[in-house]
C-alpha cells in the first residue's frame, strides 16, 4: 500500500523536506507526509517549511496545514509562525496562513487567545486588503477573537475596537 510506503520511508521524508536542496523534493515530501497519519509527527517539519525559501514548498506546507487545522483540530498547530507569515510578500501565502489562522481561531481557545494578542494588527492590515480570500478569512478572523460582528468594510470600527483593546488590557504596541 501507498501509506505504509511513507510510514515505511517517514524518516527519509522528514530528511528531505528539512534538508534537501531540491525545491521540487522537499514541495512532493510535503504533500506525502500527511499519510503518515500521525498529527504529531507531521506539524513541526510543516510549521519549519512555512519560512522555506522555495513559495511552492511553503504553499504546500500551509495547504497541508489548513486540512490539519479544518479537519483535525485536536493537534496544536503554533500560531505564531502563521502570524509572521501573514506579511509575508506573496499573496498565496497570506491567503492560506489567513486560512489556517481562521481555522485554529475555529476550534481552539488558546489559538484565539494567541491571535488576539499577537495578531490582530496583521489581521487589520489583511481586511484592508484588495484580496477578496484575504479580507473574508481575516473579517471572520476578527469576529472569532474578538465577539464583534462590525460590517466587513468597516475598517474604522475595527481599528477603534483594537484601540480600546490595546489600552484597556496593556497589549503591547507594535510598529
């Protein structure tokens, strides 16, 4: 069978994606290591390929990634990693670390704990954002860590809400 070849070979997969310097290996190994089956296993070496130099290994890495997020929400996906990815130059990795991003918020208290205190400036700047995908996952984003239901084109509502949020809990300011 398939999978028990990458359960038989998951070492040598792992190998590849982490070290390899072929872009075109380690973007394949990404999409076998799902059949492993193993959530723990898998996560850390897709979370490290999400700052791959190669866009087609990182967009590999955050589609896999978003059907872990959207269908198997009982593994911990860190969030920060999605964070920084979010300012990332490329629009499709905004897309899908925005994607992931909103899934976690979905399933997992402390991922929109983590979003609401570390994300929501990047959040912010996606909602201004002329990408239809991005502004969506980021607006449904915002109403997930934050309660509020203001309208997706009311930027100014948004912001005044982290204004407030910033001063009445201490959040740090960043620039």
């Amino acid at each position: 069978m398939f999978s028990e070849g990458v359960k038989k070979n998951s070492d040598k997969l792992i190998e590849i994606i982490a070290k390899d310097k072929r872009p075109e290996y380690r973007a394949s190994a990404v999409f076998l290591l799902p059949y492993l089956m193993d959530g723990k296993k898998i996560i850390p070496p897709l979370v490290e390929r999400i700052r791959d130099p190669d866009a087609t290994v990182r967009n590999n890495a955050l589609r896999v990634l978003g059907d872990v997020a959207e269908f198997h929400p009982e593994f911990v996906i860190p969030v920060a990693p999605l964070i920084t990815a979010l300012n990332y130059p490329r629009s499709s990795d905004r897309s899908k670390s925005v994607y992931v991003i909103y899934m976690l918020a979905s399933n997992s208290s402390s991922a929109r704990e983590e979003i609401l205190r570390d994300g929501v400036p990047n959040l912010l700047l996606l909602l201004e954002a002329k990408v239809p995908d991005q502004k969506e996952f980021s607006h449904n984003t915002l109403k997930k860590v934050s309660g509020k239901e203001f309208p997706i084109n009311d930027i100014t509502s948004w912001k005044n809400w982290f204004a407030k949020l910033k001063k009445d809990k201490g959040l740090p300011v960043k620039k």
